[in-house]
C-alpha cells in the first residue's frame, strides 16, 4: 500500500521571521510548505505546482496578493482554498472582501494554533468535495 502524500501549502509572504514561524507550525502538522517572498514568484509557482492550499499575504512586492486570488480563480482550472493573511484594517478588507476570491480571511496578527486549525480544516474540507 503507498503511503498518502502530506498536503501542500504555499505561502506567499515578504516577512521572512512570519514565515518561518508559519513554515514551522505547518510543518508540525505534516504540512509541506513551499515559500515565496513576492507576489510574482507566488503566483509562478501557484500555476505551475499543485497545491492542497494557499496562504497569502495581501500587501506583497511586485504583485498583490489581491491580484494573486484574483488571477488564480480567473482561471478554468481547480483552484485549492486561499487564506488572506493581512495587517490592513478590517474596514479596508471589508470594502474589498468581493474581490479577494478567498475561503478566510485572517488578520495580524493571529495565533499560530488558529491558522493551523483554519489551514486543517480547509484542507479536508475540499478533500471531501473531490471525492464526492
């Protein structure tokens, strides 16, 4: 019997000690994560990996994480869920929540438990949606 891969995350964030931190606390739950520092190699590799999510940061050098989602759901193919991590104001996110093409959002800064817990649950959550 073949062991079942891990699932895969991106993260596509600028601040390199959140990452880590992120990267680290994914790993622990049997989560590989693939990084990225800027938004146009998050997006390079979005399209030519497979991932079972995405985290990514909404303020990013060269192409926002808005523009990210937006990008990867303009697509005909399957999309795996998207979390925002953002530290803009609940109020901006509001005005923009339409355009963001993501499961959750999450603010900073939040408990490494609660996005683990967010990231699980997404994951078996489309699972159970491409078995069905």
């Amino acid at each position: 019997m073949l062991a079942k891969e891990p699932p895969k995350a991106l993260v596509v964030e600028d601040e390199r000690d959140l990452t880590t931190l992120i990267a680290y606390h994914l790993e622990r739950h049997g989560i590989k994560t693939t990084t990225a520092a800027d938004g146009e190699i998050g997006l390079m590799l979005a399209t030519r990996n497979q991932f079972d999510i995405i985290i990514l940061d909404l303020m990013l050098p060269s192409l926002s994480g808005l523009e990210i989602s937006r990008q990867l759901h303009a697509r005909k193919l399957p999309t795996p869920p998207v979390i925002i991590l953002t530290a803009v104001s609940p109020e901006i996110v509001a005005t923009i929540r339409e355009r963001l093409c993501a499961e959750e959002i999450i603010f900073k800064p939040f408990k490494p438990h609660e996005l683990v817990n967010c990231v699980t649950t997404l994951i078996r959550r489309a699972q159970a949606a491409a078995t069905d």
